[in-house]
C-alpha cells in the first residue's frame, strides 16, 4: 500500500512535468483571452468606421439626383413646319404650352428621366388618363448620352394623341353646313430625339438655387411620322398668355366681357416673306407679303423648347439593407 505521502509527491511530480511541456496557466490563458478580446474590438471597430465613411459618400451622390418641375405657365413649345432643302426658313405654326417633370441625375447624367407633355396654349395638362378632345404631344425618355456637362441627347418615345372627325357635306335645298361625326381618337408612338441644353444663369446663384432654365430642339422626318406633319400643320394653336389674369367687371350698357391681362408670346414671323403696308385708300386691303424665296413643301416638323424649371423635393434612392 502506497501511504498518502507518497501520493501527494507523485502529483506534484506530474504537475511539474506538465509545467515544462508547456501546459498553460491559468494566469497565461488571462492574458492570451485578453488579447483575444482586443482584437475582437479593433475588428468591431474598422468595421464600423467603414460603414459610417461609405454613407458619408453615398450621401453626396443621393443628393445630387434633383426632380425638376416644368412651369407650365411660362413654358413653351414652339412648333415649325420646315423643309429639308431650307431648315432655316420653317414657319412657326404655333407656340404650345409644356408641362412635366425631369429628374436629373448630376452624378450619372445618363439615368436621367425626361417626362413632359406639349398641348395648346388654352388647355390644360390632362391627367385622368382619358383621351382629351385636343392634339397631345408626350415625349418619355429612354436613354440619355450627355455630350458634356451642359447638353444632354435624349432619345425617346413621342406619343401624337389627336382626334379626327367624320365630315359629310351634301348640298341641297335644305343644306345648313357640313355635318360632323363623332369624334374618334388616334394615338400614334414613334421614336424621337431631343438634345437639351442648360442655359447658364444670368441672375445671382441665390436666386437660381430652386429655379433653372433648358433649351430642347428636336427635328422629325414627315416620312417616318406623317401624322405628326399633318396634325401639327391642321391643329389650331391659341395665342400663348403667360401670367393671364382675367377679371369679370360689373354689367352695364358698355358690358364687352372679362377683362384680361399678360405676357403674350408671339410667333417667329417667317424669315422668307416680306411684307409691305401699302396707302390707305379705297382699295386698301391689309399689308401685303411675298415670299422672297422659291415656295417649298413642308416635309418635317420642328419643336424648339423653352422650359423654366422648379426644384421639387429630391427623389433619393432608398440604401441597401434598409
């Protein structure tokens, strides 16, 4: 029998012989879980500095993509019946009122949205989704190449939506007038392209901060859209009135209706006609014009833009894994 003396050596024997093969302690395992934990943090701690330095430069650019709202009231489109032998010579058949949105990208220009509708200048921008009873013009962009900072090309799709009416004239004893049948609705999509340019600010940068100007030019071949030719050329375009006010004064004997004030916005007069008031007199029939250029037939369709523009709230992309 081995007596308890002896047994207490032997285990410490064997603890020392663990202790140089390098069993650890338990004040090196303290020390070894200390670093452990350390390192862990500064982990944690890159991960999330990272983190918060990658929104600080996604914030920029979120900002940067600005929605646009096209002034209605002071946004024109004007429209011209041209030749290609002559571009230069169109007649400007009429100045259409513009309304809609651009939501411009400045850090990628080409994921920019160009959404805008052009219609007479008496009407208003129908947004019931019915067919309105007047001639639409609705371009909705599809790709957009910036050609530098300023100019953008824009490609897209142009929707005509116009109306057309049955006539039936049959002369008689009893004739009053042609009849018309009901009206029926047509809408036409062809592709088209528009180059836009920023116009630079001549005001103070304050004032321009929520306002800003663009140019748009867009040409049209009659043989690629011919209902284009044919409406714009057909279509009876009102003088444009921006900031119209119109008051109804009291009824009396001198009673001629409401009285109207604002800014009118005139056609280009033609550039081939000269025109020549001649003497009042008995035969006197209005100012006469003659072309001073050979006639040529109209065989395109040109829409010069002026679209006055207010900063709406920003459309900001929602962050992944929010």
């Amino acid at each position: 029998m081995i007596s308890e003396s002896a047994s207490s050596f032997g285990e410490r024997i064997a603890f020392s012989i663990d202790e140089w093969r390098g069993a650890p302690s338990a004040e090196t395992r303290n020390c070894k879980d200390e670093r452990m934990g350390k390192k862990v943090l500064k982990t944690l701690a890159l991960i999330a500095l990272l983190t918060v330095t990658g929104m600080f430069l996604i914030a920029p650019v979120m900002a940067q993509d600005t929605e646009w709202r096209i002034d209605s009231e002071h946004s024109t489109a004007r429209l011209f019946l041209a030749s290609s032998k002559n571009p230069d010579a169109g007649n400007n058949v009429g100045v259409a009122r513009t309304s809609g949105v651009i939501d411009h990208e400045a850090g990628d220009p080409s994921r920019s949205d160009f959404d805008f509708t052009i219609y007479p200048a008496d009407k208003t921008a129908d947004k019931s989704g019915n067919n309105p009873d007047y001639t639409v013009i609705r371009f909705k962009s599809t790709h957009v190449v910036p050609v530098n900072q300023e100019t953008f090309r824009v490609t897209g799709d142009l929707t005509l939506s116009y109306v057309e009416r049955s006539v039936t004239a049959d002369p008689n004893e009893a004739y009053s007038g042609p009849l018309y049948g009901p009206p029926v609705h047509h809408s036409v999509t062809q592709e088209a392209v528009f180059e836009f340019h920023k116009v630079s600010p001549a005001r103070t940068q304050k004032a321009t901060d929520n306002k800003a100007e663009w140019l748009a030019s867009s040409t049209t071949i009659g043989e690629d859209f011919p209902q284009l030719l044919n409406v714009v050329s057909t279509t009876n375009w009102p003088t444009f009135v921006a900031d119209e006010r119109c008051v109804v004064p009291s009824v009396g004997e001198d009673f001629s209706g409401p009285s109207c004030t604002g800014e009118t916005v005139e056609r280009i007069a033609r550039a081939d006609l000269r025109c020549e008031v001649p003497s009042i007199g008995e035969d006197y029939s209005g100012q006469i014009c003659t072309e001073t250029s050979p006639v040529q037939v109209a065989n395109e369709v040109q829409m010069q833009l002026d679209l006055h523009l207010t900063k709406t709230a920003p459309a900001t992309a929602a962050i992944p894994g929010q």
